[in-house]
C-alpha cells in the first residue's frame, strides 16, 4: 500500500493528541496555545502520506489524550492497528513514537522561551 502514497485526505487516520498543559511546566497554561500551533506544523510532514493531525490543549479531562478518526468518525484502537499494519506499523510502536516525537518537540519548544527570557 505504501506505492498508493499520499492516500487522498478522506482516506488518512485522523490523529487528535491533546496536551496538557502541565506538561508544559507549571506556567503551561500561557505556553498551551503557541505550543499546540508550534507542534501542529512540526507534525504536518510526519506520516503525512496517511495521517491528518490536530494537536490542540486537553482542556477537557474527559476527553481521551489521543484520539483517531477515518472518514470523519472516531474508529476504536483494533480498526487502528488494522490501518496503521498496512503501513507496517503497530498501534503501540506509532503511540511510542508519537510520544517521543512531542517530548522533543516540547524540549524545543520551551528552549525557546528559556532562552528569550519569557
């Protein structure tokens, strides 16, 4: 499937990651929103053959931090792993590195603040 790449933008997962704040340190709530805009497009050419992103802040607990959707419905994590295998990856290895991807980007991020003196 990897040859049919970019699929068209009705065909990608849809990956909603929402971010705390907090884990912007503890003044996260003035960093959430120039964080979420920072990381949405440092995400945009990651997978974009086959993945929309929308990082935004968590500000709503009950929602889940991650959250995937296909053609404009919310699909469980056993259709993910279905999709994500036809691109030779797994749920578990993608949220791993989703993970690890946004802690640097965090890092980047707030160097920038630390070293303006913001």
């Amino acid at each position: 499937m990897k040859n049919l790449l970019p699929l068209d933008v009705d065909k990608k997962l849809t990956v909603i990651y929402r971010v705390e704040a907090g884990c912007l340190g503890p003044d996260g709530l003035n960093y959430i929103s120039g964080f979420c805009k920072f990381a949405q497009s440092e995400l945009q050419t990651l997978d974009s053959g086959y993945i929309v992103w929308n990082i935004t802040h968590r500000a709503d607990k009950t929602l889940p931090e991650i959250q995937y959707g296909l053609v404009g419905k919310t699909i469980d994590s056993r259709k993910v792993e279905k999709y994500l295998s036809a691109f030779g990856n797994t749920i578990d290895d993608f949220e791993g590195q989703l993970s690890e991807h946004l802690a640097t980007l965090i890092s980047q991020f707030m160097s920038t603040y630390e070293g303006s003196g913001h």
